[in-house]
C-alpha cells in the first residue's frame, strides 16, 4: 500500500495508474502550450532573465531522462551533450539563448522517446517502501511537479513580453464573484505555539520538511491579498517618487529601471489604467490581486499602508491553523484537493480572480485566497528549517539558502498547478524579480 499527500491509502496498482495518469496529464498540457506558439515564440530568447522556452521543453525531457531511466533504472544516456546543455546550473538563463539547442520537433521527438520508456518503468514498478526515491512514488511525483513547476515559468516568459500576439490555452475562463467585500479587512491571529513544515514525502519537497514548533506573537494578516485598488492608491499617492517608502536597495532598483507601476500596467488616456496581460489589453479589475510586483514593491506598498509583510511562519499559521487545530491542514480549508470552487489554480483562467470568490476556501481563521491567483511576498530569507536534510540532490533547494537577494514567497498563483499547490510549498525568488506572479498580504504587530 502506498499513501499520496492527503493520507489516502492506495494499492499498489491505484498508486501506478494515478502516477500514469500525471505523467501524461502534464505532458498533454505542456504540448498544447507550445501548440498555441510560432517557431520564433519557441526559439527566440526575449528576455535575458528568462530561458528560451524551447531550452524548458528539452531540459523537463532530459530531467525525466536523469531521474526514471537512469538513475532509477540504471541505463545509459540519450546524448550526455543533453546533460549539459539542459544543466540549469551550467547554463544560466541569459547563456541559453547561445546554447546549440534542440529545436522544436527535435525537442518533441526527445520528450516522446524518453515518455515512452517511462510508462514502461510505471506500470512495472512495485513502487519498494525501503527506497525512498520509490516509496510512495515520490520519484515520480517529483518530476510530475517538475514538468508542472515549467509550465508556469514558460507562462511567467510569454506575460513578461509586450509584443506577444494574443495567447490562449482554450477554454480559459475568467473566475469571478458577485460577492461585495471589504479589501481592507483584517484577521486577527492569536500568538502561541504551532508547527511549521511538513513531514511529508510523497509529494512536499526538501525544504519543506522537517515538521517543527514555532512560538509566534499575535499579529493582524490581511483577510484577502492586496487588490489593484488597494495598489492604485499608492501610485497615485506618488508611492514611486517617495525615497522614504523604500529601501536604498529598493530605491536603487526602482531608480535604475525607472519603475512607475507593476509590470504590465499602463495608463490609460484621460485616467485609470490598462492591463497588459497575454497579448491583450484590458481594463485593470480594481477587486483583482496586484499581481508582477517585486519584493521592493511590496515591501515600499506596506511601508505606506502602515503595514509590514509577514514572515513566512506567520503566513503558514494563518493558512494552515487554527483555534482548536493540534495538527497543521494540508489546505487552508482542509485536506480535501483543490478544486474550481476552493480556489484559483491550473490556470483555469490566465490571470487572478477579484477577491471574495472563494469563501470556501478560507482558513480556519477565516484567512481567505491563501492558495491560487498570486504568490505572495513574505519578509523571510530562504533558508533550511532546523533538521533540514536534503532530498534527493542538494540543487534544488539548498544551494540557494542564506543568500540574501532572495526572499519566500507562500501560496500558489493562478498558474500553478494542483499537483504543487499545498500550504507548505515554499517559493523563493530574487528581491527584483517580478515576471512571476506575485503579490502580497499585510501583516501587523498586535496592538
């Protein structure tokens, strides 16, 4: 028997066709994001801080390769050039562009072969519990989140651009609510003891784990993330002309890039502003979470709000606890998966839902939209928790702990998938990027 995230037990047989069915879940998807593409979309590199997407395509191949045929089933390499080619480590994103890449069919061509021989290790895998990459599937599971994690950087790649012809998946649909609320609400969350992380090992990665006790002081958190109007008033109030809401090194950023407004933002002729968002211009929703915004600009925003960003504790308690919880939910509204109506995520639209759409999905305190439509900034490094071991290699997570660029950014945005989504993963990114999609919440010490 084997267990998946959630507690479930499963055969051994319910175990492989539920690993089969991922497998082939995201492939699906990640063809029909490139079938929507031209061949300069999928060559080209626009942007230096980003790969050119046909390099992701070749590398989910060859990370595939790496972990189901070779290490787990000991065979020999496809090509190793592919091994450094599709290194992240050896190539940083503004090399890749150079980089004598497999084109588009050669890259499909690559993906299907190494597929192929995959499915054959699933469906003759007994899935051995003295293993650890094996137990539970969790080798499996964890190259599923890899495909899953480039989908949404490849969506991160095509919003960052301003010459992108309008893009679709089919079938995206807007999330919205009638639901009238108050954007500026906030929960109170009392202080005390809860425990932070996860014990997991089916799908949470490294970083994640171990499980551990944090003592926290009472602290306010914003009921719903920080909305367009909320992020219009600090434009308006002059916000990025004001030294004294941002840091130096935040200053510097916004001074040398001469930021006005988060990315994608433009304002529109006689007042208001546009919205830039996959190739098409919209009306900015004013209820929508601010979204491609930096850690600097969320940092500048709570500093003229009279706020703060929470630490990533603070974040996770109010997501996964609760006044009568002994035990952390795997969800903000408990163990049950995530769907349509418990929160914005899978890109079932290309973009966030106006705040208040998701009653259901709240937290125990009432902490509403924690998971689906943006990351969100909190104040705390990248760093490992006490215990923390790493698995099953030390470059996913470890090697970017304790530098200070970075900070952790919780929850899930609109694009990630269902398979990431858990109020444990841990996000973390430079303080300058925002061509993820990113947002934020408030915090306040309690008064």
């Amino acid at each position: 028997m084997t267990t998946d995230i959630r507690g479930h037990r499963l055969s051994a047989e319910e175990a492989r066709s539920q690993l089969e069915a991922g497998l082939e879940h995201y492939r699906s998807r990640t063809k029909q994001m490139f079938a929507a593409l031209n061949d300069d979309d999928v060559h080209r590199q626009h942007d230096s801080i980003m790969s050119p997407l046909v390099w992701d395509l070749g590398h989910v191949g060859n990370f595939e390769e790496l972990w189901l045929l070779r290490r787990l089933d000991g065979r020999p390499a496809h090509d190793s050039r592919l091994d450094q080619m599709y290194n992240p480590f050896d190539n940083p994103r503004w090399r890749r562009g150079d980089l004598p890449l497999l084109d588009r069919n050669e890259a499909l061509e690559y993906i299907d072969e190494v597929r192929g021989d995959v499915l054959e290790i699933v469906k003759s895998s007994d899935l051995d519990p003295s293993n650890p990459l094996m137990r539970d599937g969790y080798v499996f599971r964890m190259v599923i989140q890899h495909e899953a994690q480039h989908q949404e950087t490849i969506l991160q790649a095509l919003d960052l651009r301003d010459d992108l012809p309008p893009y679709s998946l089919g079938g995206d649909r807007s999330i919205a609510t009638t639901r009238t609320v108050d954007d500026t609400e906030r929960i109170a969350i009392p202080g005390g003891r809860f425990l932070q992380g996860t014990d997991d090992t089916t799908e949470g990665y490294d970083n994640e784990r171990p499980r551990h006790p944090v003592e926290l002081e009472a602290f306010a958190i914003d009921r719903f993330p920080v909305t367009n109007r909320r992020y219009a008033e600090f434009i308006e109030a002059e916000g990025y002309e004001r030294p004294d809401l941002w840091t130096s090194d935040g200053w510097d950023w916004r001074s040398g890039l001469d930021v006005e407004a988060p990315q994608g933002w433009t304002r529109r002729i006689g007042g208001g502003w546009l919205l830039r968002r996959f190739g098409r211009v919209v009306d900015l929703d004013p209820a929508e979470p601010v979204q491609h915004v930096s850690y600097h600009e969320a940092e500048a925003f709570a500093r003229f709000a009279g706020g703060r960003l929470p630490t990533e504790a603070e974040w996770e308690k109010a997501a996964t606890w609760g006044p009568e919880a002994t035990t952390p939910s795997v969800y903000p509204w408990g163990s049950a998966a995530p769907s349509a109506a418990l929160a914005n995520v899978g890109s079932l639209a290309l973009g966030p839902s106006p705040v208040g759409s998701f009653p259901s999905g709240a937290s125990a305190y009432g902490v509403e939209q924690l998971l689906g439509d943006v990351y969100e900034w909190t104040s705390s490094p990248f760093a490992g928790y006490p215990g923390f071991a790493s698995f099953p290699y030390p470059e996913y997570s470890e090697a970017f702990f304790d530098d200070s660029e970075f900070r952790v950014l919780r929850g899930a945005s609109w694009a990630t998938s269902t398979d990431v989504t858990r109020s444990t993963f841990r996000n973390w990114d430079y303080r300058i990027r925002r061509q993820i999609f990113s947002g934020m919440r408030l915090a306040w010490d309690a008064t």
